[in-house]
C-alpha cells in the first residue's frame, strides 16, 4: 500500500511518500518546507503559518511525489495531520487532503500529530513494535506512555507547565539564542560544564509527572546574577540539559521498570537530543533494554511519520469521510489514563 501523508500543524509544510507490506513500512520521498517567516518574530506566528501552508502545500506534494518517482494516480491513500496544532495551519492540510482524496477517489484518513511521532521509528526499523515505554518529547507536548499494543495508549505521565522542548525554547531565548534553540542548546552544553551550575531536578523523586517551569526559572536567575554571559553561556546550557534530561530519563525508565517493557521509543523533537539518547542508553543497559529513536529529520515534524501511522490505520480498513474536521486540541485516539485503568 502506497499512502501519500500531510503534515501542517505548525510551522513545517511536509509531504511524504510510504510503502507498507503489513509491518513493513518504508520511505520513497519526503519533503520539508520549514518556514522561515517566523524566526525574526522569535515564535510561531499563526496566521503567517497558515498563509504559508497555502502557498507550499501543492509544490510539497510535487516534490515528495517526484522523488518517490510516482504519480497522484499511483498512490492508494492519503493520510493527513488532523490535530492537535494550529486551527489555522491545520485546516489548510486537511482541506487540501480531503479535496484531493475526493477528486481522486482515494481512500482518507485523519492522524494524530503525536501517533505519528510514536511511528516514525518503524520507518527506520521494522522490529520497532509493541509493547513498548514511550517518551514523547516535543515542543508542544512531554508525555510518558505504555504501549501495549499500536492504538493503545496509556499516559503515564505528563507535564504539569511547560512542555520539554517549550522549556529548551525559553531557556534558548534567555540565553539569547534564535527560536527554536534546542538544537543550539544541544551544541553549546557539548562544550559546557555541568558542575558550575547544577540547576533542580523537579519532581524527580515522585511519580511520573514533570515540571519543568522551576527549572526555567532557576536558569533566568543563573542568568540574571552572571556578570559575564558569554563566559557562562555554555555552562549555563549544560546544567539545564544534564536537569532536563535527567527528569526524562528517570520518569522514563521508571515508567518500563512498572511495565516491565524491554523496548523505549522516544520520538518528539526533543528526541533529535543525542546526549538524552546516550542517557537513556546509558540507564537501559544494552543488554536488558533497546532505546529506539528515528533520525533527526524524522523526529521534528514530518509528513513520513504521518503516513507511517496512517497507513497503519488505512491497512487496519480505518476511514475518514469528507466530514474529517482539524482539531486544535485532540486527545490521542485509544488513550486511556492510568486513573482510569486502576480505577
Ligand atoms: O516535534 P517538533 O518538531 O514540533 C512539535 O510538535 O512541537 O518539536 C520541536 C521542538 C522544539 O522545541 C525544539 O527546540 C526541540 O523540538 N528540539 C530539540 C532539539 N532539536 C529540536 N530539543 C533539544 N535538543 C535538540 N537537539
Ligand atoms: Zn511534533
């Protein structure tokens, strides 16, 4: 099955090309417009996203289709970002999705933004499969689930404020780093000292929550008394991303400790972050445990994930009518929340 993905929830216009055999699922083409009118803005601005989703998405799609060397006419399905993201910039991905499914009488569906992040290992690796901890880290979200099983979701865990990539971002910009500055961050702390500035671990100890609101704030302080930024600049990085990942991991290993799961996926921008890999391999010995994690370009928003989780779902005999509607808020389908369970 050849399913040709959408993704617009953000700032990212992206069209991929899969082929699925049942587990299999492969990439053939992927294109990635990022959109650059927001940078001087130091944030994603919404209505500039949507115009821009407009004018990208059909020179998109012919690139992503041109590189997997086929045509509208030999694709099977198409599978497209429905929520949760930006109303505006969803919109112009569902429509263009659902106007071509029509016209094209191709089979549709809807996909979660963040079942997506979950898929985009398997595009990599077909003996990514449940059961499986998951850390899905992105800049909008921090959850800790369990998957028994792919369309069963069971959250664990998740931030009580800020998301963790939301947390890079800011202690980015208070660093005085371009928006989004977590692979700046991920660069500077490789030079830095972690011992000069050891910043809180928040609620490390309990549960499988975070906050990560504390810890921005320990950095703006640490910032505030510096008397020299650009000497402390990377130690400051460092300290906040040894607390950061820290928390993830522990939460995160914690989570597969309780669920006895010998296989985590971190997936989410956040995951692009290969000193939070190295640490999450580092508590999971090799031997006992596997850390899956896509490449980069997999990791931040991407069409491929997208239709990797679609075609799961098209494969299954899922459908979506022309009734499909972008959602700003979405809760994961098959999610069910630990209260829930032991309740
Ligand atoms: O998943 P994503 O592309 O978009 C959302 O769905 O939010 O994640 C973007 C987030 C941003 O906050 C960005 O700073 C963060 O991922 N990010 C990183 C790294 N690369 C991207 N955070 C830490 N280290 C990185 N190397
Ligand atoms: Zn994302």
């Amino acid at each position: 099955m050849r399913v040709l993905g959408i993704e617009t929830s953000c700032d990212e216009t992206s069209a991929a090309v899969v082929e699925r055999d049942n587990n299999s699922v492969r990439l053939r083409g992927l294109t990635i417009w990022s959109q650059d009118v927001h940078r001087i803005f130091g944030g994603v601005v919404p209505e500039l996203a949507s115009r821009a989703h407009l004018t990208a998405i059909a020179p998109v799609v012919e690139d992503a289709l041109q590189q997997a060397g086929v045509t509208l006419a030999e694709i099977d399905g198409i599978a497209v970002t429905c929520g949760p993201g930006l109303m505006g910039a969803l919109l112009v991905g569902v429509a263009w999705a659902k106007t071509v499914a029509w016209r094209e009488r191709l089979p549709l569906i809807g996909v979660h933004h963040l079942e997506g992040h979950l898929f985009a290992p398997t595009l990599e690796m077909d003996d990514v499969t449940p059961p499986f901890t998951a850390l899905l880290v992105s800049g909008g979200h921090t959850l800790v689930l369990d998957v028994p099983t792919w369309g069963e979701y069971q959250l664990l865990g998740q931030t009580r404020d800020d998301a963790a990539g939301e947390a890079f971002d800011k202690v980015g910009s208070l660093l005085g780093l371009e928006y989004p500055a977590g692979a700046a961050i991920e660069k500077l702390a490789a030079t830095g000292n972690g011992k000069r500035f050891p910043f809180p671990r928040p609620l490390i100890k309990e549960g499988l929550d975070f906050s990560f609101s504390g810890l921005k704030t320990a950095v703006l302080r640490a910032v505030q008394k510096s008397d020299n930024l650009d000497r402390d600049r990377a130690d400051i990085a460092r300290g906040f991303q040894d607390a950061a990942i820290d928390v993830l991991v522990t939460k995160t290993i914690r989570a597969a400790d309780e669920f006895d799961r010998s296989l985590i996926v971190i997936g989410g921008g956040v995951a692009c972050n290969k000193a939070l890999a190295d640490a999450m391999v580092a508590a999971a010995p090799p031997a006992r445990r596997r850390v899956a994690v896509a490449s980069p370009r997999l990791n931040t928003d991407n069409a491929a994930m997208i239709a990797a989780a679609g075609s799961w779902r098209l494969m299954r005999g899922e459908r979506d009518g022309n009734d499909l509607e972008a959602r700003d808020a979405l809760p994961l389908p098959g999610l069910i929340r630990s209260s829930e369970v032991s309740a």
